[in-house]
C-alpha cells in the first residue's frame, strides 16, 4: 500500500498522536518533485542517527526539546525554533523530551 502524501491546498495536521512514545509515527505528509515534508516524532531519549539528504532542509521544532548536531555545530531547539542546514550535510537529532518536528526537504 503507497503512503498517502497531502495533495495541494489540502490542511494538514502537524500535531503528532499523544502521547508521544514507542508507537507514535514519524511520516512524510507531503511530496512533489522539489519538495517533501516530514513530521518527525522522537520519543524522549531517541537518537535519529547521522544521515544527509541531498537537498537544503530545515527543522522547525513543534513541540519537545532536541538537538541536532553536525560535524561543526549543535544547536538545541525548542518549540517555535527552527533551523537550516545545507544540502549534504550530515546531521543527527536527539531528543531530550519527546519532540515532534516539522522537516522541510527541498529537493532537485
């Protein structure tokens, strides 16, 4: 079965099943040929490994605290913050408390 992405001008729900643990679901909401979206749900605790994406992205912290850690920089997010990352850049994100976090991934 094919994951169900948003289509255009369709309201999507960024807040993620309460409460956040072991079977919330982490999800791409919305994918076109430059762009996907993500709502990524950490439970407390939870290291998302290093990684890269080809594209720029950004991290918008929607509710919890993580952090995400490059090679040459950590920053720590809280709800309301956001950050950028360049494309190819690898990065990991730990979060401190259960988090849920909007990912924006421009791709091309």
């Amino acid at each position: 079965m094919a994951l169900r992405h948003a289509q255009y001008m369709e309201v999507i729900d960024l807040t993620a099943p309460e409460p956040i643990g072991c079977t919330s679901i982490s999800t791409s909401l919305f994918k076109a040929e430059q762009l996907q979206v993500l709502r990524l749900v950490l439970p407390k605790d939870h290291t998302l490994p290093e990684h890269h994406v080809i594209g720029e992205i950004t991290i918008h912290c929607l509710s919890g605290d993580s952090t995400v850690k490059t090679p040459s920089a950590e920053c720590r997010l809280t709800a309301g913050e956001l950050v950028v990352l360049a494309g190819n850049e690898p990065h990991a994100v730990h979060a401190h408390e259960a988090s849920t976090l909007l990912v924006t991934i421009v791709r091309g």
